[in-house]
C-alpha cells in the first residue's frame, strides 16, 4: 500500500485510488492506480529499511528524475543492491529525486528524496509515501 509502503496482510481492508505522481502538465505526467489503507496509518521517513521487509520483492525500478521532471536515468536492479544507487543518484546535484516502481506493471511504489531538516532520516535518503489529497481522490 502506498501510504504505509508496505503490503497489504490478507483480510485487511484497503481503497483504490487514482494518483497523479505530478500535480502540473509535463511529458511525464500520468495516472496510475494506487492501493492505500483504510485505517489512515502514513508512514513517512523510511530510509534503507525499506529495501529489508516485504515491500519490495526481489527486483524494482528506479528512475532518477531532475527538476524539470524529466527522466535523466533508469535501472531494473536487485533490491539489495537499491539503497546503494539511491544514494549515489541522491549524491548528483542535477538529481531531484528518485521514484521507485514494481517491475512488473510499472506500478509507483515511492520516491526517494534526500534527507534535509524538513524531511530528516537516519539515512542519506528518505522513502515518500503517496498521499491521496481530496482533488487526487475525487471521481
């Protein structure tokens, strides 16, 4: 789910939502559907650990994004070898962030910025959950 990044237990309830990864017009910008909890439990802040549990499986996708969004490098790798790329693309000033997404449908799964003041982590790198605003969740 994306608002906690992690998977959803069996049983448990969850929403369907639609998500846009860029509030404004660009080349890049699309739709996507997302699953989030219905107990509203986000988690913000994971750094590497995120690469240690159940959310990613074996391989992800990261694509490195600059400021204008635009995608300046991608890579299919293995997920223990992902907090090491994240770090360096982080480390390249012309790097604004990097999204992560499941290999298989192109799904987000979250994005990666660097760890500041405003969004503080143990790590270089911080995980952002997806969050649904009312404009985002609306029909």
């Amino acid at each position: 789910m994306r608002d906690v990044l992690r998977r959803a237990e069996p049983g448990e309830q969850v929403i369907l939502g639609s998500h846009a990864l860029f509030p404004d017009e660009g080349p890049f910008r699309e739709f996507g559907p997302i699953y989030v909890s219905s107990r509203c439990e986000p988690r913000s802040g994971a750094g590497r650990d995120i690469f240690e549990g159940t959310y990613f499986c074996g391989e992800l996708v990261l694509r490195r994004y600059d400021e204008r969004r635009w995608i300046s490098g991608a890579r299919r790798i293995e997920t223990g070898q992902a907090a090491a790329l994240v770090e360096e693309w982080l480390s390249m000033p012309a790097t604004a962030f990097v999204d992560a997404r499941f290999p298989e449908y192109g799904c987000f799964a979250c994005r990666f910025v660097r760890a500041t003041d405003d969004r503080p982590g143990d790590d270089a790198f911080v995980a952002e959950n997806a969050r649904l605003s009312p404009a985002e969740s609306a029909p």
